[in-house]
C-alpha cells in the first residue's frame, strides 16, 4: 500500500509561514514589460480558503459558462480576483 498523505503542517506551523509571489511578463527578447506582486496567507490556508470560495460561488449560480473552463472564464477576472482576495492573497504591487 502507498501511504497517504499525513495532512500537512499543523495550524502553528501554518501561522509561521506566508505566500510571496511575484510574476514577471517579458517580451520575446526577455526585456521584462509588466511585474505584479501578491502577498497573504500560507499555501495550505489560501486552497482551502479558494476551494470554498469557487464551491461556494459555483453552487450559487456564478459559474458564466459549462464544460471545462479555466478559472477567469468560469468566474470572471474581477470576480477571481475578489475570491482569491477573500481567500488571503492580495495584490502588493
């Protein structure tokens, strides 16, 4: 048997730690055009927390479309991005 998962950091371990993220768009050259970035919770916290918010919102008749959809045509972008907010991750700069 392939053991399972054992669940993760506990909620201690969690409260130490943060998710930094930064995304760069660069030109075919490589000159960078764009940089955005996002600071919250920890990993664990924010997919739990996003998870809910996309069942949460699904169920609730706010999915704009069927079939297999990415997470902007499915919700919308402002709509994403005001989950991925409530969920604890929010735009630094």
């Amino acid at each position: 048997l392939v053991k399972g998962s054992t669940g993760g950091p506990n909620a201690a371990t969690r409260a130490g730690t943060s998710s930094q993220i930064v995304a760069i768009a660069s030109d075919a050259a490589g000159t960078p055009l764009a940089t955005v970035r996002l600071e919250g919770d920890n990993p664990y916290d924010f997919t739990g927390a996003l998870l809910a918010w996309g069942a949460t919102t699904a169920a609730s008749d706010g999915l704009r479309g069927s079939g297999a959809l990415g997470p902007v045509d499915a919700f919308g972008l402002d709509e994403l991005q005001a989950g991925v907010a409530q969920a604890g991750i929010t735009r630094t700069g």
